[in-house]
C-alpha cells in the first residue's frame, strides 16, 4: 500500500514576517510529486481571503534555478580574452585594451592606426556587442536605460512574467474562481492585495536579489520588483489582452493596468497611454489607485522605468 505523507513545512508566515500584518497564514504542504500551497490575508477594507493550488514540486523547485545570476566579471573577462586574442595577429606595436563606456563595450587602440587596424576593430567592436547580447539573453537579462541617465542590466522581466504564467496555471485557476464576478479593477485589486500581503524581503540594490513568480510562492517573501512581476503573471493569466504594464522606480516597483471605465485613483500618463496603479509591495494595504507618499514622490518626478507587457 502506498502512503502519502504530508508534511507541513511552513506555517503562519506573518507571524515569522512582522513586517506585514496582512498575511493571516501561509501554508506548503508537500503531497507527493505536489505541493500544495495556501495563503490566507486582509486586505484594505480587512475582509479575509483565502486562496490554495497544488503545483508540482520539481517546477516549483526548479524555478529559482532558472533565473541564472549576473556575474559581470565573467562576462568581462571573456571579452577582455577575446580582445586580446585579437591583438595577437596584428603588428606589435599595436595594443588592444577593452573598455566601457557606461553604455557598451568597445575596444581601445593605442599604436599605428592604419587601416587595416581600424578594420579590426571596427570588426571587433562588433563581435563584442553580439557577444554581449548572446550572454545577457542566456541569462534572460536586458540593457536598459537608467533611471538617472547611463544603462542598467536588469532581469528580463518580460520573460518572467509569460514564463510563469503556464507552471502557475493551477495558482492562476483558482484565482481567476475567485474573482471572475468581480469587475476589472476589484479583480486587480484582489490580486494586489494578495501580493502586497506576502512579506517583503529587503532590497539590496542588486538584481541578483530578484526572484522569478513561482519562487516567490514557494518562499513567501520577495523584493518589490519580484512581487510585481507575480502580480503580473496572476494578470495576464486571467485577463490575456488586457493592457498591462510593470512601473519600476529606483528601489520599488508598482503595477499598471488599463480599465476602460473611470475608476478614481492614481494615473500615470505615458506616450499617451494612462496607466491605473496599484502598489504590491506595502507596509500595508492600499487599494488599486493609492500610492505611498515616496512612490507619489517618484512617480511626479517621472524617475521611473514603465515596462509593457505584451
């Protein structure tokens, strides 16, 4: 006869997590090849909510590593070989260095430029940039421009969110039961506020600190940016057309939708888009529309990165 044994592995999260009293319980119970999540929270107006899915445990599992971690040495010292290799077959009095600007890589010369040179270079140059688009896109990683000027790598967040969407489909399902009555934005909304209600994990500026949507699940904390990228995933699962967007600010993130009837609350206007926001990752809960004051503070100096999702 065999015998299922399940066992629980966490429970209770909010009382691990004081940073956020809106999670009641947080539950993961393996059960064979699944486990079986549950995640009881408050939210703005304090009513409960309760929400549970089996997943398998080896996709669960297997997520984290899918998100491979950014060592930019590694990918500069690559280069650097591939340059110096380069300067090996031309004339000795001809040294290659490679450098970096702040926005890609390129290759420096110092010596007697002839032409032949300068076609080597211009060559090399080329060679490099390929490379380093190859090695970001392994990693699912992105150039992006900065918040202040110059370029940032940042996880591909785009591919997250669709990545996740089928593995999460179990999640997605019983959400999508749950507030398939409700209109757009109080959907949104219960979505929102069930991912503000998972405890948040410090920031450290560093996108190595980022986890993928089944990840944050499994562990029940996240940074903001992965929170709203969860967010993200739960809303394309259960409405595919609808416009959807992460807002990214310096160190926090928030998400914005399109709801085509008025709804009161804060909008941000982009390339003639209007996107209704809703924070995900709070102290406390906020419904969709309201913002903290740092994120009102952000969002009106325009110090913010708006990525759609398609």
């Amino acid at each position: 006869m065999r015998f299922i044994i399940a066992f629980i592995m966490c429970t209770v999260g909010s009382l691990a997590f004081a940073n956020n009293e809106s999670q009641v319980e947080f539950n993961k119970i393996q059960q064979g090849d699944q486990t079986l999540l549950s995640f009881v929270w408050r939210d703005s107006k304090h009513a409960e909510h309760y929400i549970k899915a089996s997943i398998n445990t080896q996709t669960l599992v297997g997520a984290s590593r899918v998100h491979k971690r950014f060592r930019p040495r590694h990918l500069n010292q690559h280069l650097a070989r591939q340059v110096k290799f380069a300067e090996t077959k031309l004339p000795s009095d001809v040294k290659l260095r490679l450098v970096h600007s702040g926005f890609q890589y390129h290759v420096h010369v110092s010596g007697n430029k002839t032409q032949a040179v300068a076609e080597t270079v211009q060559n090399l140059d080329a060679h490099l940039r390929q490379t380093e688009q190859e090695y970001l896109a392994q990693r699912h990683l992105v150039i992006a421009a900065g918040y202040y000027g110059g370029i940032d790598v940042i996880p591909d967040y785009k591919f997250y969110t669709h990545a996740n969407i089928s593995p999460m489909m179990p999640f997605i399902n019983a959400f999508r039961d749950q507030i398939r009555m409700l209109p757009p934005h109080l959907a949104i909304e219960r979505v929102a506020s069930f991912v503000q209600s998972i405890p948040v994990k410090p920031a450290t500026g560093d996108i190595t600190n980022y986890d993928p949507p089944l990840t944050v699940l499994l562990e029940d904390r996240a940074d903001a940016h992965s929170k709203a990228t969860l967010a993200a995933s739960i809303i394309r699962g259960v409405y595919p057309t609808r416009p959807l967007a992460l807002i990214h600010l310096t160190d926090h993130a928030l998400i914005g939708v399109q709801i085509n009837y008025p709804v009161d609350g804060r909008l941000v206007n982009d390339n003639g888009a209007q996107w209704l926001v809703a924070e995900v990752s709070t102290p406390e809960q906020m419904p969709i529309g309201k913002v903290m004051k740092h994120t009102e503070r952000e969002l009106s100096a325009q110090a913010m990165r708006i990525i759609t999702i398609p």
